[in-house]
C-alpha cells in the first residue's frame, strides 16, 4: 500500500507556542498583506464556513458570485446566519464576467460585501478578480475571497486589490497539509465581525480568534494545535520561499501552457483559454459518446489522476491536473499520454 513509515508521524514535538505569530506573517507575506492573518485549525471548507458564520448579520446585504458548488455553500452559510443574499450564478461550470458584476450591483441598493471564488478547481475556470475588486473598491463594498486553490497559482495580491477576507488553504498549489487554513482579514472586515450579538465560543468564530490569539499578543494558540499540520505547514511555506513566489507561479502558468499545447496536439480543446481559464486544472469537454465514468476509473486515469469535474455544467468535463507538485512539464506530459490510452481503452 503506502510506500512511507506513518509511524514517523507519531510523537512529533510542539510547534513553539512563540512561533505561530512567525507563521502567519509569512503567510501575509505570500499574500501581500500587512493585516491580519488568523488560522483555522481545519480544512479549508471549515474556514469558509466560519468566514460566512462571522460576517453573517440580518443588516448585512451581499452579493454572492456563484460558479461551482462552493460559492453555492457560502451562500446558504450567509442565509443560515440571517444575512439578505443575492446570489449571481454565472453560466454553469463558466467564469462570471465584470460586466455581470456590474449589473448586479447596478440592479440592487446597498451592498456591504461581495464575495467569489478566484480559482476553481472544481472546472478550471478563473474569474476576473481585479474587475471585481475594483467595482468593490468603488462602491465600498467589502470584498471576500476564496483563494484555496488559486493562492500560489495566480498572483493574490490582498492589500493591493482590496481584498477584505482572503481564505487560503496550503493544500493546493503550495503543496502542503489540508489540515490547517488561513484567513486574512482586514480592519474593515473586523468592524463588521466584531459586533455585539456576533457568533462566539464556536470553532465558526473569527472573532474567538481575534479575541483569544491576536489581542493577547500572537502567543499559544487555544486549544491543542494540531502539532503534524503545523510543522508540515512551515516546511510547505519553506519550500516555497526556497523556490519563489514568482517561480511557483511561474511554474503554474507553465504547466498550463504546456497542458493545453498538449491537448490540441491530441485534436482536444480545453473548455476554457487565456484569462478565463485558471492555471491549475485543464478542463477538457469529451464527446458525449464518451463514457466519463468508465474512461476515470481506468487504473491509468486514476494513477495520472484525471478526474470528472465537480458542480453543475462540470459533469462531462475530464480534469488534467497541475497544481502543486504536480505543476511541473514532465508530469503534464505524462499525464496528457494517460488521456490519450485512456481515450483510446473507452473507444476514441
Ligand atoms: C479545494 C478548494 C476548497 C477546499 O475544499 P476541498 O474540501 O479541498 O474540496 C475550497 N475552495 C476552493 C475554490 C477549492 O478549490
């Protein structure tokens, strides 16, 4: 089975109490942020989950950018806390357009926030973040991301964009655990949070947070860290910063390329191109004569890791994966050759 000892993983010393506050300005520091930056001890859903939990008041009105499942599940975390949402679906499994964005704002009154998904791994489409963070700026809306996937995959650059809460994950393009999330958050985004009657002694609290680690000083976090995600998180932000921001992203935007040169060298088109698509995953629309189910579960798919898209206009997608380790031409290539047998062992 595992080609690794897992009881390496057992008994690994604390991460220093002192040496969280160091860990977060790192990640600040890949984010391009001088704010705060807090963590959630959990997948990165969860820290979703309790960015939604937070901000959610009856008063707070938001317009909320649909473009895969996840959007759709902070919409419902909003709803759930009482807030007034508007959701904007843009066209299934595609990008949402500034324009869009822009009408809907045009449409409505107030909004205190906007909030969408940079990348998605879920079809491989990218929307248009500066657009949107520029109608945010202008209209004073806050601004909420869930840059998961995209951070180290696209260029994030919170305080320059505006970007209010920015929710990042080191599970995707900066190769690291899935067991421990971040959140940065701006100072107008913890006038809305901090409010009397807001959500606390609840792992959805942000403001437990801000309460319990940032206002006493950045030392022990509360509870018991999970010692095994920390440590693997400093070595994944090592690893970064060893390579490079710019370099990883680089590599992202290579893999990319090198993903879709390779698919129409095959007679494939990717479902999207150019500033629609995200560097992270290809997406590629098979024939419907194609059965998608049987052509994934090919030992050769499921080793190269090509998978069907996740969410609604996904369904009849095959995902080419780079993102992380895996953005590298070598593994691209490898992978393009395993559609092609896979095609090929369903019939094309
Ligand atoms: C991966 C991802 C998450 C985290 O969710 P998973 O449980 O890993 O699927 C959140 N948002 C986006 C946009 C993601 O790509």
């Amino acid at each position: 089975m595992t080609m690794f000892d897992a009881s390496l993983l057992l008994d690994p010393p604390a991460w220093p109490a002192a040496g969280y506050a160091g860990l977060a300005d790192r990640i600040g520091r890949l984010l391009g942020t001088r704010g705060d930056v807090i963590f959630v001890q959990a997948e990165a859903v969860v820290a979703l989950e309790a960015v939604a939990s937070s901000l959610a008041a009856p008063s707070l009105k938001v317009l909320n950018i649909v473009t895969s499942p996840y959007g759709g599940l902070f919409g419902g975390w909003l709803r759930r806390g009482g807030a007034q949402v508007t959701d904007l679906v843009a066209e299934p499994a595609r990008p949402v357009t500034v324009e869009a964005v822009k009408a809907a704002l045009d449409a409505g009154g107030r909004v205190d926030a906007i909030a969408l998904v940079h990348a998605e791994s879920a079809s491989g489409i990218l929307n248009p973040l500066e657009g949107i963070a520029a109608l945010a700026k202008a209209r004073g809306s806050l601004l909420v991301v869930d840059a998961v996937a995209s951070v180290g995959g696209h260029p994030l650059d919170v305080d320059a964009l505006g970007i209010d809460i920015a929710v990042i994950g080191p599970q995707k393009a900066l190769a690291g655990p899935a067991g421990v999330s971040a959140v940065s958050v701006s100072a107008k985004a913890w006038a809305l949070i901090d409010r009397p009657g807001a959500p606390v002694d609840s792992v959805l609290s942000l403001l437990d947070q801000k309460r319990g680690w940032l206002d006493t000083g950045r030392g022990a976090l509360p509870g018991t860290p999970p010692a095994l995600e920390f440590h693997a998180l400093d070595a994944a932000l090592a690893r970064i910063e060893q390579e490079g921001l710019e370099n990883v992203l680089h590599r992202h935007a290579a893999a990319a390329a090198e993903a879709r040169a390779g698919l129409a060298a095959l007679g494939l088109e990717p479902f999207e191109t150019g500033e629609r698509a995200s560097n992270l995953v290809t997406a590629v629309a098979l024939p419907d004569a194609v059965d998608l189910g049987r052509l994934t579960a090919l030992d050769i798919a499921v080793k190269a890791e090509l998978t069907a898209g996740v969410g609604p206009g996904a369904e009849r997608l095959v995902r080419i994966n780079h993102t992380g380790r895996r953005a590298d031409p070598a593994i691209v290539r490898a992978t393009l050759a395993a559609l092609a047998q896979a095609l090929h062992r369903v019939g094309r």
